[in-house]
C-alpha cells in the first residue's frame, strides 16, 4: 500500500489539496455503480438522497436559484475515454451523510481544519438524471456550508481510525436523517451499498458487496470505490442502516501504455486488499445531536 491523492489527477487539472489524501479504492468482480437514474431499488435511491458532495466553493456559481457545478470530464483530465461516466463532471473531492438535522460525517482525511471547513461546500442531489448529462446544477436549498469541526480523529497508523463529525449551516429539512448502528458490529458475510462520489462523479451507487472481515477499528469490503468515495456512507444492503464510512483501499486506476490513459484497476471479488470502512460506532456523539 501506499499514500495517493484521493484522486489521481493530472498536474495540470490538480483539484484535491492534501487534506484529501488518502489510499484509493477499485473495482472488484464486476462494476456495480450505478447512477441514481439507473437504480431499480427504491431503498437505495431514498438513501442517496441523504448524501452529499463535498465540494470546493470555487466549483459553484449561483444563478435564478440555482447553482451550476464546475467540474472537468475525466476524459478531459487524462483518464481512458472507454471509462464509465467519462463524459460526466468530477467536482467531488469527498463524500459524506446526513446523520442528524444538520450534521455530516465523512472521513477525517477530507476536512482537517476550520480552514477547510469554510473552503468546502455540502452538496445534495449532486447528481446526474440521465445518460447524456454531463454538467450538473442543483437547487440553492441543496447548498450548505460547513459552521465547525464536532469532532475528528485520523490515525495513520495501527488501528486506523479516520472520521470527522460536522456541523452544517442551517437544518436539512427536506430529506430524510439517515439510521445508525448504535452499538455492536456488522458480521463478517453481510451484504453491502455504497453510495458516494468516485472520482468526484455525480452520485453513484454501488451493491453487491459483502463483508470479508472485522478489524479493531474498522472492516474490510470488496466494494467497488475509487477516491472521491471518501466518506462514503456504507450501508447494511438489507436494512438500509449505515454500518460504516469508507476511507481507504487498493490503488483504483492503473495506467494504461498503450492507450496512453488510466483505466479502472479490476480485481477478483475475493482479491486484492479489499476496502477499509471504519465502523460507524466509533463516532463520538452521534446519539446526542439527532
């Protein structure tokens, strides 16, 4: 393993700072993301409505009510043109979700100061509503700030905690504050969703997954993650409830030479390292600010 950008940007299209550097994510088995549009599930469409993109406020620009997010393609910043969603904009730096009226966790690599707080917007319904789309805009009422920090841990090494705990700017009134564990753990064998930004995309989900085993601090999945997923909500697949956040993973593209482009690094289902997602029980407080 070793530490990459949340995204592996060109330098001249570098988007994400060092507070979003973490080990990136990959595919395993088949790819399962979907965009929202494309979700048959009607669970999983009502839990991507409670997720958001964390966005820098340079990427935004209001207008009549709305707010037009700027973001490269990734064919445009050098990745394979045969990749899924190429054509859609990557504004993304991080993932996160909606835990209380107006509170978001996502991984403590992605927020790591008050500075970054304030540079940072939260985004709802960044997503896109058909295969063509490639820019997206959303409602004002989408857009939040970030006011302050709850609580943060990131631990590098040993037991590898990775969260942060943020308050929004104003309550989130019209969509739903996602479930929890409280207390105890998942098993080993459960299946699983993700549901968050790869690479900075508009929202994309991801099933069939499953638990392949329980750390101290966190459990490995073969989830199908790149960076931007950071932050990501991961949910018991069954119940809808949040079992963890994603923070880190194998290494999600390889270059290709011949085609002089990144292409998405597949795995086996049972290969490679597998993803890391801290349980979400490990969170101080999230019981107090429903």
């Amino acid at each position: 393993m070793k530490l990459v950008h949340a995204f592996l940007l060109l330098v001249s299209l570098v988007l994400v700072t060092a507070q979003t550097q973490a080990r990136d994510k990959v595919i395993y088995g088949d790819d399962n993301r979907l965009d929202v549009f494309e979700s048959t599930n009607s669970l999983h469409v009502q839990l991507a409505r409670s997720t958001a993109a964390m966005i820098p406020g340079s990427n935004l620009r209001s207008e009549n009510g709305m707010v037009q997010i700027a973001g490269p393609s990734m064919a445009s910043r050098g990745f394979c043109s045969q990749e899924r969603f190429s054509n859609q904009s990557t504004a993304a730096n991080c993932s996160g979700f909606l835990v209380g009226s107006k509170y978001i966790v996502t991984a403590g690599h992605c927020i790591r100061s008050q500075m970054d707080c304030a540079s940072y917007k939260w985004v709802f319904d960044y997503k896109v509503d058909n295969a063509t789309q490639s820019q997206v805009s959303v409602e004002s009422d989408s857009v939040y700030s970030c006011t302050r920090i709850i609580s943060r841990k990131l631990d590098n090494g040993g037991e590898q905690d990775d969260y942060a705990l943020i308050e929004l700017d104003r309550a989130v009134t019209d969509r739903d504050v996602l479930q929890f564990r409280t207390s105890g753990r998942p098993q080993v064998g459960d299946d699983l969703v993700v549901i968050g930004h790869p690479t900075g995309l508009p929202t994309k989900i991801a099933d069939n997954a499953k638990i392949r085993s329980l750390n101290t601090k966190y459990f490995v999945a073969n989830l199908d993650t790149y960076g931007g997923n950071s932050g990501s909500a991961v949910f018991n697949n069954r119940t809808g409830i949040i079992e963890g956040i994603l923070v880190r993973g194998e290494n999600d593209y390889v270059y290709d030479n011949a085609r002089g482009c990144r292409a998405s690094n597949y795995c086996p289902d049972t290969g490679c390292r597998g993803e890391d997602v801290v349980y979400i029980t490990n969170v101080p407080g999230l019981s107090q600010i429903r």
